[in-house]
C-alpha cells in the first residue's frame, strides 16, 4: 500500500514497526526515531529556542537533555526504530519507569524525570507515550523476578532491587565464570526482583536492543532479533488498568 496524509493511520500503528503521529501542537521526541513527517513541523532542541516554558514544565533529566528535541507544528509524524516492534500506550495519572533508549515519544501532558536506576526513565501524569521493544511487550504482576535483558520497565510500583542466586553461583558453571571472566552472567544468576501493587513490563526475548549512537544510521546498528510481520496492523492504544509505570535505555547487564 502506498499511504499519503489521508490514508495514514491517526495515532496509530501502521505496521508492527512504525506509528504514526497526528500532530497539531508539541511533543517530544528523542532525536533519530522521526523517519518521515508531512506538514508544517518544526524540531527544537531542549534548552534551547522558544519552547523553554514547555521544556521547563515537562523535562527533568538534564542527563538525557543532547538525546531530545521538542516536534512543534500540525501534520503527520512517522515514527520508528531500526524495525523493532513499536507501539503507543496511555498513561493515567501513572508513574512509569522504561529503558531511555526504547522511549520514542511523549505528549506534554508527561512529565519525565531521571530514575533513580541508571539507565531508566520516569514518565509522570496523563498522556500517550510511545515506546519501542526487541519483539512484544508482556506485562505482569508483582511479586516477580525478571531477567534484566527482558525488563523493559515497570509501572506504579517500586523501584525493583537485585537478587543474586548463589548456589547457581556457586555450582560449576559460575565457578568457570569466576575464573575465567567469560560468558558473562544471565537471569539464573542474577535478576531483578518486584514486589509491591502494579505492573511489570517485559519484552518477549533476553536480547536487548543494541545500542546506537543517537541519529546515528541505520546500518550502524544492530539486526533486531525479534517481531512477525503484520501481527499488531490497526492496533489500538492498548488501555491499562490503574496507573501505569515506564521504559527507558538499556542496562548494559
């Protein structure tokens, strides 16, 4: 199909790995995940143009303010990320915390702030997000223990702490690692642990999306690992119960 503004979708996805956005005012966009937009739009960086009252009221995280850019004007607004799966989701009055680097988008109606775990974000408030994940996104109840490559983030929940299993530690295979330093350690060895009223989110692989250079090309990223063509086509926003809790970049475990 080819598609022109009266055939895309309006704030939906138009295949499991691009969204399209109607925009008529701000949001805000982290830099390399717009691929195409019809209209009248205008991209200002944080910190810096006319736009420094939004900035000030919405964007708390002065570490992630270079990755940013406030999208301002009336049109369509493709986004997407290196084919991974992509999809919007509602806030209501929530607290959700998410790996920065699958964080696409946010209405100003979010506040973000800086997790206190490195490598999270925090959207506060109402509004729609839109978040990329390596294959489809699972969400749980505490109390649970997830491996860290399939966290993508939690919502309306305390922040998770470590949990280290030491007899898998101390058996062959974590011996071998100790010695030797290879392999690494995996979600036997080492999880994260929720407990507490909310929600976990949780991307179907332990692969997590490769790092890139922000606006860096797509060849210089990493092949995604996960996703089937056309099983999330005219998607809706899918509406969680209570209060939902964020995404944000990898914790490179």
């Amino acid at each position: 199909m080819v598609y022109e503004p009266r055939t895309l979708p309006s704030n939906d996805n138009v295949n499991p790995y691009a969204f399209c956005v109607d925009l008529k005012g701000q949001w805000f966009l982290q830099k390399g995940k717009m691929i195409a937009y019809y209209g009248q739009i205008d991209f200002h960086g944080i910190g810096h143009g006319p736009l420094d009252r939004l900035v000030r009221s919405n964007f708390h995280s002065p570490l992630h303010a270079s990755d940013w850019v406030v999208a301002e004007g009336n049109g369509r607004m493709l986004l997407a990320d290196r084919a991974f799966d992509v999809n919007s989701y509602d806030l209501q009055d929530g607290n959700l915390s998410i790996r920065s680097g699958n964080l696409l988008a946010f209405q100003p109606g979010l506040a973000l702030k800086q997790s206190i775990v490195p490598g999270f974000l925090t959207l506060i408030g109402t509004g729609t997000f839109v978040a990329a994940s390596n294959g489809q996104v699972h969400f749980v109840e505490p109390p649970i223990r997830v491996d860290p490559q399939a966290l993508v983030g939690w919502a309306d929940c305390p922040s998770p702490c470590h949990h280290y299993d030491h007899g898998y530690m101390r058996g062959v295979l974590g011996g071998v690692r100790r010695l030797t330093g290879m392999g690494g350690t995996s979600g036997e060895e080492h999880q994260f642990e929720f407990v507490g009223q909310g929600q976990v989110l949780l991307q179907s692989t332990e692969v997590l999306m490769p790092e890139r250079a922000t606006g860096s090309t797509p060849h210089q990223g990493g092949v995604p690992q996960g996703g089937t063509p056309g099983h999330r086509s005219g998607q809706q926003v899918p509406q969680l119960p209570g209060q939902l809790g964020g995404i944000q970049r990898r914790l490179g475990l």
